[in-house]
C-alpha cells in the first residue's frame, strides 16, 4: 500500500492539515482524512474547533495591517534607536 492511500494519521498532522483546511489550502483526500481522524480523537477535534474560532474572530476583528513601506520604515527606526541605546 502506498503512502498517500494510508487513512489514519497522526496528530500532528492532522493539526497541519486543519491549518490548511482553514486557509482552504487542504485537499479533499487530506480533508476526508482529518475528518476520519476527527472521529476518535477529542484532542484534535478540540484543536479543530479552537483553530476555526481563532479564525473567524482574527477575520471579523477587521485589523487593518501596516504596508511595507511603513513596517520598512519602522524596522529602520528601531535599528538606529538600537544603535544609539548600545553606545
């Protein structure tokens, strides 16, 4: 048998795969697997419902991020204070 038709999967991957499920990066094989997994496993499916929470409110926060301008900007002056508190 090979390796992609093995069904079960260990934990920490399906955690990785739940990572990518919620980024929509997952594909239907490893989603068919997870929710296998799912099945007889509380912690993961505790780590499934904790991940789509934090999802849904990092998405409803409507936290605007910085550009990369500004965030080059910033890191530029960070790096010269650093400099001048080191002398």
């Amino acid at each position: 048998m090979s390796n992609k038709m093995k069904i079960v999967m260990p934990c920490d991957e399906a955690n990785h795969v739940c990572n990518k499920t919620q980024y929509k990066e997952a594909t239907l094989w490893e989603k068919i697997k997870l929710n296998i997994h799912l099945i007889y496993c509380r912690a993961c499916r505790k780590y499934t419902k904790n991940n789509t929470k934090l999802t849904k409110k990092i998405k409803e926060s409507k936290v605007e991020c910085l550009d990369k301008k500004c965030k080059k900007h910033m890191k530029k002056n960070l790096q010269k204070a650093i400099r001048e508190h080191s002398i």
